[in-house]
C-alpha cells in the first residue's frame, strides 16, 4: 500500500505541486501553484485543467494505490501488491486509486480492474480505458501498449 507521493508539473509560466500522504484513517492533500496554467493551456487551444488537488480527500478513503497520469511505472504497485506475476489466469482485483492527472495535477478516486492473463501477462481496465500490459517477473512494466515500452539497456 502506498503511504505518500509528490508531484511536480512545471511548463512556461507555471508550476504545480501536489502531496499525498496517507495517515492512518485518511488522505492528506497538499497542493501548491505559481502561474497560470489554465492560462496557458486556454491560449494553446486546449480545455482548462481545474484546480490541482481534490475537493474532498474522503472521496479517496478506499484508495490503496496512488497511480499517475501517463505513466506506467505506477502499474507496478497494484500487480506486486496482489501478487498478479505468479496468479493464476482470470484472476481479477477490483481497486480504487487516487489517480493524478497531468498536467493539472487534479486527484480524482478511480475504480481500476487488474486481471492475471497469464504468467507476466495483466490486463488492466479503467472505466472504458483496457490495455494489456507485459510485466516482468518483479512486476516491472516492460510493455504498455500506446505508453511504454522497456528498452533493453545491453
């Protein structure tokens, strides 16, 4: 289970911080902002982003796992948590998260589905979000369609 996290977003003008810390019956959101994000993002034709953070941090009291926008290094703490490299085909686990969205840093709770395939094999579902991820056996993403993928450093 994931006890805290900090994340920096920084672009011309502007800066956004956000803390997660789980304490023992709750989360603890901190937030932090320079600049004008919404500003920017409105100029380069885009839609504005909100305030960082969340309003209501209770709405992340079943949230067991941070994950953050974009990157799949985070995938990594649900499917060693659940022990989903060595878990038999079909086996699924239904989780809330505090999902952090980048750029804007807002914190929404997410019910995410991670489903065992096959040995180093998961499927990963969002809402109607669903990628196929290869894993290694620590659970490492190597391969996450349309995100990532491992380069072999050799």
């Amino acid at each position: 289970m994931v006890t805290g996290v900090e994340v920096e977003a920084e672009g011309a003008g502007w800066l956004r911080s956000v803390h997660l810390e789980r304490t023992a019956d709750r989360w603890r959101v901190t937030t932090g902002e320079q600049g004008d994000l919404d500003g920017a993002l409105t100029a380069a034709g885009h839609p504005p982003a909100g305030l960082p953070g969340i309003d209501d941090p209770d709405r992340l009291a079943d949230a067991t796992d941070v994950v953050l926008g974009g990157s799949a290094l985070f995938n990594i703490l649900p499917v060693r948590r659940l022990g989903l490299t060595r878990a038999a085909p079909e086996t699924a686990h239904r989780i809330t998260v505090a999902w952090v969205l980048v750029p804007g840093l807002a914190v929404i709770a997410a019910e995410q589905v991670y489903t065992a395939l096959r040995p180093c094999r998961i499927r990963f579902t969002s809402d109607t979000f669903t990628a196929d991820l290869d894993v290694d056996p620590e659970g490492w993403v190597v391969r996450y369609p349309g995100l990532a993928e491992r380069v072999d450093p050799r």
